[in-house]
C-alpha cells in the first residue's frame, strides 16, 4: 500500500510531465525554443520533490504491500456460578499488520518476503478467564481477568522465499509449520466467528465443580484440534500445485518435522478443499495436568476437508486428529463436524450461518506426586456452536456473533459444571 501510493504519486507526477512534454511538442518552433535546456530538469527536480512527500520503499525492484485487519468484539461469559460481560480481540483471527514483497528474479522466478505481527493484550480472548490471582487453586497459572493489561506484539511472520513455477517454494525464517492449519480447513464463511479451534475464545476459562470450587483445569487443557506444528523458525518447501494437490514438508529445531498433503479443487459447481499431516513433535505441550507436561515426544495425525455447492451455498467440513505420546495405550483424540450455508440474501454481502460440534478427548492426566506416574483421567469433552457471519462487502467489513458451550467429564468423582460463551463483534480488513 505504502509502495502503491508512492508509485500512484510518481505515475501522476509523470502523466503530468508527459502531459506538458505533449503540450510542448504542439507550441510553435519559437514557444518550444524559449523554454530553454532546463525543462527536462526543472520536471524531474518536481517529480523528486512529490516522492519525498511520501512513505518510500527503499527500491523500485519490490514490490511492497502493506496490509492487516482489526478485530474486536464482546464476550458474555458463564461458567454456571458467575458470569459477565468482556471487551476483548479474538484469537480466531486477530488484530494484525503485515508488510509483504516480492520481486520477479526470470520469467517464472520470484522471491519474495512476509513480515506480520498481531498485537498482544491482555484481554485478548485466550487469555481473560473467570477467576482471579485471589480465588485460584493452587497450581492453576495464569488465572487473572484484566481489561487493561500488557500492550505488544507478537510476530508472527518474518520469512523470505523464492518460488520457481516448475519446481516449487522454498521458504526460511519464522512461519507456519507444513503441518499447521491442516486441523482447521473450512468453506463454511464462519471462520471469523467460530472454526474448529474453539478453545480460542475462552482458553484460559477454569472449570468448576458442581459443588461451585474452581478446579485446576483450563479449557485450553481439555481441548485441542492438535493442529499440527504451529508456526516456528523453520526451512520449508512446497511443491507445484499438480492436479490440485501441493506437497509440503518443514523442519525446525529440536527435531521438529512435518509433512502435509493439500488439495483444493472445484468441479462444476462444488468447491472442495481437503489437508493431512503427520508430524513429529518433541516440544509441545502433550498430554498434561495443572501445566505439567507429561510427554515430549509425540508423532501428531490430522486432516479435514470442506465442500461447499456454490449455487445454494451449502456446506459440509469434517476434521479428526490423533496424538500418540508414547507414554501408554490411550492417545488424545480430537474429531470434529460442522454444516452451514453461506449465501447473498442481500445486497451488503454473503451472509453465513453454521453449526458445529467437536469431541476432545484423553487430555488430561493425574500425575502421582511419589512416583510421578501419568495416569490417564479418561476424559471428554463436548463441544457445541453457532455462528453468524454478515459481511459488508464495500467496507471489507464483517460483522459476526456466536455461541458456544463445553461440557466436560472425566472419571474421577467429579462433576463439572459447563462453560458457556457468547461472542459479538466485528472485523475489518486493509
């Protein structure tokens, strides 16, 4: 955008020169003559001058776009004792900046970069929670609802690539894993409001009992889509598209590796999109209790697909993930379904309409404090949406609500009380 805008100016300020350059081509012989040898650099010394009047790109050979969006919304919250009402940025797609470039090295060769940071606050809706540093439990970290915490950002982004047409992108710095996003494929146009990660909106909310105590398990324990590898300081490559399908493989630090296989296609008027992975984790938080890990070593499995039929906007995602931890013979689970429409009932833009549920299980464990033994709780937990998406197409804006609500149960005594949440708000994109 910064770049455009210079370019615009420096495209207007040489219209204008050619303009007068044209004009002068038509005076008579004595008019031209009496302009003198000083024309030429009188226009380029103007020319200079609206440039220096704009943000500049440090070169003319890249191409440079900034872009971003902001997203923000209210949450209503109840966790069956209390419940209220927060302002928060949604981790379902958060508030970001990006700068990106590229460049054309031959005809069917370019390079190019990323750099894309969102802003980190404390309200952001993984992290407000329902309990406070004077009520948790012992054991349970970050339990603290604030409405005016720390302000930063994350990067998320910083990569160079260079892409080749006929033999694929190699990419190198800090982006996605081949692996990530396989979990989360989805056409349904709610995505904004709510997808299959839905421990984003309310992570870092604490169970309670049916007695009303606060236990010492967070929503971000007892689910996960086991999304593959997130993103991570990696080298990786991507295939050419053949037939609809890219392969794609990475490898980071701490014999960190994944491959993925993409595939995205449309046949007349249904539109599919369909991803897998396997990946080798040794990092990542495993299978836990109050924040313990209990396993650094797992091998990850994960797909889903959508379809949507364009014509009535009708549309079907289905997801299934698997962790094998090597620590005994349960491995966390994770399967997912969610069926919508998306279609133009009026003239602002698409409006969206879905409802989904997911099963999370086996992810919690009680680990013996004399022997340090995991022991599986056998858990599972349940997990119900709807979402609305309403998009305002002349202000690449959508607006969007959401409900959701967890259920968990494990096979301990214990009764827990479910979470509920209810999201509103909006996001537009630059």
């Amino acid at each position: 955008m910064i770049g455009g805008l210079k370019q615009t100016t420096s495209r207007l300020a040489i219209a204008a020169a050619t303009g007068l350059f044209m004009g002068g081509i038509a005076l008579t012989p004595v008019q031209a003559a009496s302009l003198g040898g000083d024309c030429c650099a009188d226009l380029e010394e103007r020319v200079a001058e609206l440039e220096a009047t704009t943000v500049r790109k440090g070169n003319r050979k890249v191409s440079v776009k900034l872009s971003g969006q902001v997203n923000r919304a209210i949450l209503w919250w109840g966790d069956g004792e209390d419940d209220d009402v927060y302002f928060v940025d949604t981790d379902n797609s958060s508030t970001r900046f990006r700068i990106t470039g590229s460049a054309t090295i031959s005809p069917g060769r370019t390079a190019g970069f990323k750099i894309e940071a969102d802003w980190f606050i404390r309200n952001n809706s993984s992290a407000v929670t329902n309990c406070d540093a004077s009520t948790r439990s012992s054991g349970q970290a970050n339990c603290k609802a604030d409405s005016a915490g720390a302000v930063g950002t994350d990067m998320r982004q910083q990569v160079l690539w260079i892409r080749d047409d006929g033999l694929g992108t190699i990419s190198l710095g800090q982006s996605d894993m081949a692996s990530n996003g396989v979990s989360e494929v989805d056409l349904s146009g709610t995505s904004v409001a709510q997808y299959a990660g839905m421990a984003d909106i309310g992570a870092a909310f604490v169970f309670r009992t049916s007695g009303g105590s606060f236990t010492t398990i967070q929503l971000r324990n007892a689910y996960s889509q086991q999304d593959g590898l997130s993103r991570k300081v990696r080298l990786r490559y991507d295939t050419p598209s053949i037939g609809g399908f890219t392969l794609s493989t990475s490898v980071a630090a701490d014999d960190l590796v994944d491959v993925a296989l993409r595939f995205k296609k449309e046949w007349n008027s249904v539109r599919c999109a369909w991803a897998g992975a396997i990946s080798h984790d040794t990092t990542e938080q495993g299978r836990e209790h109050n924040g313990t890990r209990v396993s650094d070593d797992r091998w990850v499995y994960n797909t889903s697909g959508s379809c949507l039929h364009t014509p009535s906007g009708l549309n079907l995602t289905l997801g299934w993930a698997e962790t094998d931890e090597g620590v005994d013979d349960v491995d966390q689970g994770w399967w997912f379904v969610k069926a919508g429409i998306s279609r133009r009932w009026n003239a602002h833009g698409k409006t969206s309409i879905s409802v989904q549920y997911a099963n999370s299980s086996d992810r919690l464990s009680s680990v013996s404090a004399t022997t340090g033994v995991a022991t599986n709780l056998s858990d599972e937990l349940d997990s119900f949406g709807i979402a609305f998406v309403q998009k305002i197409d002349a202000a690449a804006l959508e607006l969007y609500a959401a409900y959701s609500r967890h259920e968990l149960d494990d096979n301990t005594a214990t009764s827990f009380q479910d979470l509920d949440f209810f999201l509103m708000g909006a996001r537009m994109k630059f």
